[in-house]
C-alpha cells in the first residue's frame, strides 16, 4: 500500500491549476503582464511540484532535525 500524497504536492498541483487559469484568464482579457505573470509563476510551480512528486516517490521527507551532514 502506497502512502498518501503530502500537503506540499497537493498544494503545488493545485497551485499550478490557479497560476494557469490566472494566465488564461490574463491572455483573454489581453492583461498583457497578468498573462506573463501567470506563466512564470506556473512554470515555478511545475518545477516545484516535480521536486515533491521526486520526494514523495523515494519516500525522502527531508533531513532528520538536528541531523547536520557536511
């Protein structure tokens, strides 16, 4: 049985769902900078949501607190 996707992959899929309609959104109303902004910000959180999809497969939820590794 697999584990459950963490909050912080739940919340980046969705974020990428509202940055693009908010590009959408902006390209229809020709809000030129609105449409640019939702771009890049989808484009960041597509990556961001690739890092947690990565970390939620592996089973990596991060360094241990107090657990330094030079």
């Amino acid at each position: 049985m697999s584990r459950p996707p963490g909050v912080r992959l739940v919340a980046a899929c969705a974020g990428v769902v509202v940055f693009v309609v908010l590009a959408v959104y902006g390209a229809v109303h020709q809000a030129w900078l609105l449409f640019f902004a939702g771009c890049v910000l989808t484009a960041l959180t597509v990556a961001y949501a690739i890092v947690e999809g990565e970390r939620w497969r592996r089973g990596d939820d991060g360094p241990e607190p107090g657990d330094h590794q030079l």
